[in-house]
C-alpha cells in the first residue's frame, strides 16, 4: 500500500491547510525532485541545486554538492542542510539522519544547518501535524542515495571497476577485490563533475540495511543549547538594535481609542510609541500601540505604565461560563448538524439491553510556548530582512508581503530554532507585527512578547463538549453509539479551527449503529491548532466513555477495545494515513502486556487504559495511579506503546513520547484559560501551573516498528494519556472524571 | 561593579531596578539566560549569584552591586576547567539528549550544578526539591532527572 501524502494532510492537517491560504504544493514527493531540479540553476536537470547563488556556485568549485541538501567537501566533512522549523520536535537532527543513511555517511563527519528558506528547491517548508518525517521521506532518502550513487560511480571510474562491484559504508566507498577504497572526501571531486542520476532510478536502503536509522543519536544542536549559545529568535542581536513590545485590545476586535502616548515618550529608554491600526486580520496586526526602547526592559516598563482606552464596539464578548451554562442545556437536545449517520441509531438503542449516557467537557487552552513569542526585523527602504521563529516559514513570509505590500523576493527571512511550538507558531501575527513596527523605525527592531501578551493573545485550542448515548447487546457488545458534539464557530459555518470531528473519528466507522451530530456555538476568540489538534481532547472524551461502556458491561477494557476493532483493516480503507485496526489491536495488546494487565494492586492503585490514533501514529497507553482519601493522585508510570512505523531516531522518537505524555498529565491536571467579556482571565504561570519535575512519572516507550512508511511522533502520543490515567483513576477509586482540568473538581495532584 | 563569569563590569547610570536578566541579555550580550515569565516562576533566568540559584528576571541590579554572578555562558570553566571543555552536567545532558526545544535548559543545568554542589549524591526526592522551580514546557524531566543521576554516580562534579 502507498502511502497518500494528500489525503493524509487533508485528514490530519484540515487545520493547518484552512490556515494557508496560497501555496499548497500539488505535486507529489517523488515528483518533487524532478520539479525542484527544473526550477534550479540548471547544472543536472533531474536534481535540485538551489538557485541561491553561494551554493550553485560551490558546486563547481571545491566541494561536491549534488543537490540543496548536502554538500561533501575534499577535507571529508560533510554539510547537511536541515529544510525545516525546528521548534523542538527534534526534525533538525532527524532530517540530517536520513539524508546520511541513505549516503551511507558517518554520523562524526556530519555537520547540519538549517536551510534557507525557499520552497522551490526544498518543497514544503514547516513543522506542523507531525508531517515533516513522512513528507520529506522520500525526498531525503533520494537526496542522499543521488550523493552516493555519484561518489560510487566517481570511484568506479578512478578503479575502472564496476560500480555494482563498489559498496560503500563509513563515508568510505569500497572495492573488495582490489581492495581497494577511498573516502568520500578524497572522491568529492570527482563526483562533482559527474552528472546527477534521475532520483527516481535509485535503489534505496532497506530497513535491514539501516545503520544509523533506529540508533540513538543526541541532538545537533545540544552543545550549543548546554552552553547558552544564541540560537533562539529572542536571542538574535543587531548593530544599533531596538526593543518593541506592542499591546493589543486584551478583547480581540477592540481598535485604539487614545492612549497616553506623550507620557510614554518621556520616559526613559523610550525612543518612540505610537498607533499601529493593523489590517484587522487577526492571524497579521490587529490594531494596538508599539512602544520603541532602548531596552527590552525599558519597553516593558513602558508598556506597563501605558494606559490605552479601546473601542470595544466590535471586540469579542465571549464567556467561557456562558458557553458551558448553553452546552448544558442543549446536551440532551439533538445536534443542529448531522455530520455522519451509520446504521439506525435509535433502533438499535432502543433494543439494546444496556444503555448509557455521560456528558464530558474541556476547556480553552494556550500554547505556553517557553519562548514567548517574538521576531527581530530589520526594514531597509524597500525591502526587510527578518529573523523568525516560526512553524510555517512560507506562510510568514505570505503575511509579511501582505502587511508591507511588499513582494515576496524583497523579504529575507532566517529561521531560528523555536523555544517551543504546540502550533502556536504556525500563526505569525508576532512576525507581521514586528514588520509593521519595523517598517516605521530606521534601525534593526526586535520585538518581544511579554508573558502576559503570549497567554492572552493566542490561537487558543477550543474548549468542547461531547453528549453521548450508548447501548451495549446482552453480552456487552458496543451495538450503538452518539455523540452531540458541541463546538465553537467564528463564521457561522464551519467549526473553528481544532474544533472539528471528522466523520471517521473513532470510534464511528466501527460501530454498526453510529451518529455525530454537531452544535456550534458562536465565538470571536482566535482557535488554532494545538498540538494533536481535535485528538488532544476528543481522545479523553471518548476513551474515557469507552471505559465507562466496558465497565457498565461488566467487559475487560482491553477485551472491549479489541472487540471494536474487530478485524485488521484499514479505515477509511486504501489509505495508509488512515486507521489500521490490526496496528491498533497491536499496539493496545502490547501496552497492556507491557504494563502488567490484570497484576495485583494494592488498594487505591490500579492501571487504566488509553488508545488513540491520530497523526497516521497508533498508540496506547496504560498509566499506573494511585488515589487517596483527600482525592490526590499520584500517577507512577505510563506505559507508552506506538507504531509510526520505522523509527529514525531512537533518542527523538522516546523524548517526544516522553514529553508528549508529561504534556498531557499537565494539562489534564492543572491548566485552562478562562474567558469572560472577551478577555482571557489567565496571564502567567502562577494562573496556568505547568507540571513540575516532582510531579512527573516514569514513562515507558515502546515501539512497534512495523515496515509501513515511517511517520511523525510529535503529537501521536500525547492524546491517549489523558483517558488513561482517568480510566486508571476510576479504577482505583470509583471517582470518574468527565471533565478537565482535573483540580476543577477538587482533584490534586 | 559586579562580577559576570569573572570578569568585573560596571553599570552606572542605570536604573538600578532594572532586572539583572535585561543586563546580561542586552548589554552584555549573555543570551543563554532566558526570559519565561518575568515573575520568578519558569526558572529559565536561573543564574547563579556567589554561588547561589537565583532568578535573574526578578533580581534587581542593585541586588548585584559588588556580588559575582555565573551564567549558563560560565558554567563549563567553573572549578577551573580548561577551555573547550564542559562541565559534567552539560556532558551528561548531552549524553542522555535531554533537550526537546532546548530553552529551559541553561535554566535547569544552573540549579543542577547548585544542587549538586550542595548535595553530591541527591536522592530522586532531593533532585524533584531543588528542580521544582524549573518548568520544563517539553516534558524533560524523566531525562534531567537521569541525567543529574549519572553525574552524581559517577563522582564528578
């Protein structure tokens, strides 16, 4: 089975495409290459050189460069260039790998960094929906399998050998009879002059022949991140630099009314402060006012003192608590919409010897990248070089040129490594803004985003709710299932962005009798995508309520689960993007085997179990908790088991897992954001309390790494731990969990 | 004047409130000390003042007036240790790969070499006390944990 770039970005990536408005690619990977090579500078039709002239240009002279990707140099050291964001997904160490495995270089002779931004050599360019690994798959691998090809066939010349008699390893191509050999670097030369073989005719690596791919290797960029070295957007420094910060309406759609601007002036530091009206787009520059200092902190102080009034005539008066009184009283209603109907529903519950109802609700979250949100811009006349950390490199340079009515080519953007993404930066309001300030201040600008303006100025994953009916045959078979689902809509029309369900969400294309039906209530605050967007909170919901349904049929949960996905296939079907139920049958048995399923406890204590597919992963996960008298959980360990196929870095694969699942505990625990009148109530981490260390579990990662196309694991693992660790809960206390934060309901942990 | 990785700087004519964070990042170009919250609750400021863990967002210059201060860009030549070469924990960090984003970390191997100047041989219940107050939004702490484990059991220090 192929795998399908395309269906799989529009089952996964609806968000993420709403968002991007012009230059989704419609060309397929394979055809990639050949399309990149044609748009290139032309020196081998059928690869890519990039069109940037420092690279073409050593390509002629003392290095090998087949493609954008590498270059080899005669001294044997080995460049890889890294096409994508890294926002601590680990895709900057990843990437190289691949390209490496395939050359069959010696991980010590490689250095890595990042690309250029320039989607016509490199195709899609940005870090969202755990995409980057299967988009650039196959890419990557034909990118280092065209440099070996070429340094065995600059070797076979020099030996006058055959080159099916070379082998290569270690950087080092190999005659065995001659014995002869010679190292990459010796051959690099050579091999430059030698035309580029069309990507499509190479013979890639099996996974048996893996010898990089698989092992643990530490970040590329870890000893400058252990010894402070600038690499994050916030660190960027220029000549003669200034300092922005800019407020915003704290309700989204207030425009500047006045604003005591003459006082700001005078304080110290202060250079200038003055009225930015925006575009009225939220994802660009709404209005507000930038303060220009000397200082991040004399612009932080000023900014404190600032005192706007807002025209709030058209700003946002949303209420988080409205929302909550309305979904309550329309729960049992039927939905407005009908968004898929299998079977007969109403019959089925109507003859089913069981039936059950539960109503789960989660909250509005922000992202909390570390980092806050930031971007340095330096505005030249006509034209602006910028540094930018950003998920969606391309995407920031459309709203830049939008925002300036620049062209595009007269925008230099430089990506830095992001403190943090979750998919908050997949928005680049913070870039626009730092152009629209930059474009009225005569010297490099860096603005800064307080905390404060991060919490409260996000893209905030939306909160939901889920009314479901059930019913269970006499021997506690699943026989009928609906859910309303109760969304948020900014247009009217569709649901806001991470607010949606898609008709194959899990688990209706298994149940015989299946509904969702959906209402939407009306919101202005921005939604965006979170990461495992949807996945994040539906999982809890519904894996939760599955665990409910197994325990009123008095069912084993594991047996539960293997009974609904019945047989291995996919669904929908011919797509392997999409759910496998023999990999999910796979990935639940071993995670129950793997956490001791069925093991004694002691009181108070028990396992719970968690399942989720999103992202093309399949994962499940048991959490181990404790639950005593005073509600306070202890959760001990999760047990993470995942198939996202072959695994490209052992070390990145565990730390996301790892990260993803403490991610998870944190927020089901402890974090939400409020809104009233418009405004987000939370500003800090004292009102939005990140897990600590002492709070985190052991978590063990497993991985089932089966031979289809490897996919991404930044989000995969996080959207089972939340049903896990509440079905754990429940079983060792009977107290069931249907909505989030947990410390809501007196719960601590 | 106060003292930043050994060598003396003087700041006069400044606010003396000003954050000694905004000094060592603006003026004196120091950036591996990151901005989180500004309120004392990330840890991603942690430097070390004579010695101490601190949180460089809230401590105010005239705090620092005649003190010495060691950030992450000072860590590896403390004790005297040549040039190029790292301190244990930043070796130990690269070793397990504990960084996710990485932003947090100058913050966590600040308070972890404190701690394990203090306390050589922590148990899990003195490194969860004295890593507390650096949040990691990635999840990192199953790795920094080990990580401070493998320095202490290793004798290094």
């Amino acid at each position: 089975m192929t795998f399908s770039a395309d269906s799989y970005f529009a089952s996964v990536m609806g968000e993420f495409e709403s968002l991007a408005p012009a230059t989704k690619m419609q060309i397929s990977r394979r055809s990639l290459l050949k399309l990149t090579g044609a748009a290139g500078a032309g020196l081998v039709l059928a690869f890519a050189i990039a069109p940037d002239a420092e690279v073409a240009a050593a390509t002629t002279s003392k290095e090998f460069a087949p493609n954008a990707f590498l270059r080899v140099s005669p001294d044997g050291s080995i460049l890889i260039y890294s096409k994508g964001p890294e926002i601590g997904q680990g895709i900057k160490t990843a990437f190289p790998m691949i390209i490496a495995e395939e050359m069959d270089a010696a991980w010590r002779d490689v250095q890595v960094e990042q690309a250029p931004i320039n989607p016509k050599v490199y195709g899609r360019q940005s870090a969202g929906g755990s995409t980057s690994i299967p988009n650039s798959w196959d890419q990557l691998r034909r990118a280092g399998a065209a440099a070996r090809a070429m340094l065995v066939s600059a070797a076979a010349k020099q030996w006058k050998v055959p080159e099916a008699e070379c082998t290569t390893g270690d950087s080092i191509v190999m005659h065995a009879a001659s014995k002869r050999q010679a190292k990459y670097g010796e051959l690099a030369l050579a091999a430059a002059t030698l035309p580029v073989p069309d990507p499509t005719t190479l013979k890639l690596k099996t996974r048996a022949e893996y010898r990089l791919l698989g092992t643990r290797v530490s970040g590329v960029d870890n000893r400058k991140i252990v010894t402070g070295q600038p690499l994050f957007g916030i660190d960027v420094a220029m000549p003669d630099m200034v300092y922005a910060v800019y407020e915003k309406c704290p309700a989204v759609g207030g425009k500047v009314k006045r604003a005591n601007l003459d006082a700001i002036k005078g304080m110290q530091g202060v250079k200038d402060a003055f009225v930015l009206e925006g575009n009225g787009t939220v994802s660009e520059v709404m209005p507000g006012v930038a303060i220009v200092a000397t200082s991040t902190w004399a612009a932080f102080k000023a900014k404190a003192a600032l005192q706007v009034e807002w025209d709030e005539s058209s700003a946002s008066r949303d209420s988080w608590t409205g929302a909550v009184l309305e979904a309550q009283k329309i729960a049992k209603q039927t939905g407005k919409q009908s968004i898929t109907k299998n079977g007969d529903v109403d019959a089925a519950l109507k003859s089913a010897a069981k039936r059950l109802e539960a109503f789960y609700s989660y909250p509005f979250l922000p992202h909390a990248s570390l980092e806050p949100q930031n971007c340095t811009a330096w505005f030249k006349g006509d034209a602006i070089e910028m540094w930018v950390p950003t998920q969606t490199p391309e995407r920031a340079l459309q709203g830049v040129a939008h925002v300036l009515g620049l062209e595009q080519d007269k925008i230099t953007m430089h990506q830095t490594r992001a403190g943090g993404g979750f998919g908050r930066r997949l928005v680049n309001d913070y870039a626009c803004e730092a152009a629209a300030i930059a474009q009225k201040v005569s010297a490099p600008v860096k603005l800064t985003w307080t905390r404060e303006d991060d919490m409260r100025h996000d893209f905030y994953r939306p909160g939901g709710f889920h009314a479901f009916t059930a019913g269970l045959d006499a021997k506690g078979k699943l026989v009928a299932w609906r859910d309303h689902f109760i969304t948020f809509t900014s247009d009217g029309k569709s649901p806001v962005t991470g607010g949606n369900m898609p008709p194959a969400e899990f688990p209706l294309l298994l149940v015989a009798n299946s509904e969702l039906q959906q209402t939407m209530l009306p919101l202005m605050t921005p939604c965006g995508s979170w990461r495992a967007p949807r996945s994040n909170a539906v999982a809890f919901a519904v894996q939760s309520f599955i665990h409910e349904l197994a325990t009123a049929g008095g069912r084993d949960h594991v047996e539960f689960l293997l009974e609904i996905f019945g047989e291995p296939r996919w669904l929908p079907p011919a797509n392997a993007g999409a759910l496998n139920t023999g990999r999910a049958a796979a990935v639940v048995k071993l995670a129950a085997e793997k956490a001791g399923w069925g093991k004694p406890m002691p009181k108070g204590r028990a396992l719970g179990l968690g399942f989720h597919f999103s992202h093309a992963g399949h994962f499940a996960e048991v959490a181990e908790v404790s639950v005593d008298a005073h509600k306070h959980i202890t959760v001990h360990k999760v047990t993470v088991v995942g198939d996202i196929g072959p695994i490209v870095n052992m070390s990145g694969a565990e730390n996301q897992c790892q990260g993803a699942v403490i991610d998870a505990i944190s927020t089901m625990m402890n974090l939400q954001v409020g809104i009233e009148n418009g405004r987000i109530q939370e500003s800090n981490f004292t009102e939005y309390p990140i897990l600590r260390m002492k709070d985190s579990p052991q978590v063990d990662v497993h991985f089932i790494q089966s031979d289809f196309t490897p996919t991404g694991v930044g989000e995969p693992a996080f959207p089972p731990a939340a049903p896990a660790i509440a079905n754990a809960v429940f079983n060792a206390s009977g107290m069931r969990i249907r909505s989030l934060p947990i410390r809501s309901q007196g719960v601590s942990i | 004047m106060f003292k930043v990785n050994g060598t003396e700087h003087s700041f006069e004519g400044l606010d003396p409130a000003t954050p000694l964070l905004w000094v060592l990042r603006d003026s004196l170009g120091l950036v591996g000390t990151k901005y989180g919250c500004g309120i004392a609750q990330c840890g991603a400021c942690t430097v070390h003042l004579n010695g101490q863990p601190i949180r460089a967002c809230s401590t105010p210059m005239s705090a620092v007036e005649g003190q010495s201060i060691t950030t992450i860009e000072g860590l590896a030549a403390l004790d005297g240790r040549a040039e190029g070469a790292l301190h244990p924990l930043q070796q130990a960090w690269i070793d397990h790969d504990v960084p996710q984003c990485g932003y947090c970390q100058a913050g966590q191997l600040m308070t972890a070499a404190a701690l394990l100047k203090t306390t050589p041989h922590p148990t899990d219940a003195d490194i969860d006390k004295a890593m507390s107050g650096n949040m990691c939004r990635c999840g990192t702490y199953t790795r920094i944990r080990k990580a401070i484990h493998a320095v202490a059991d290793g004798g290094a220090s």
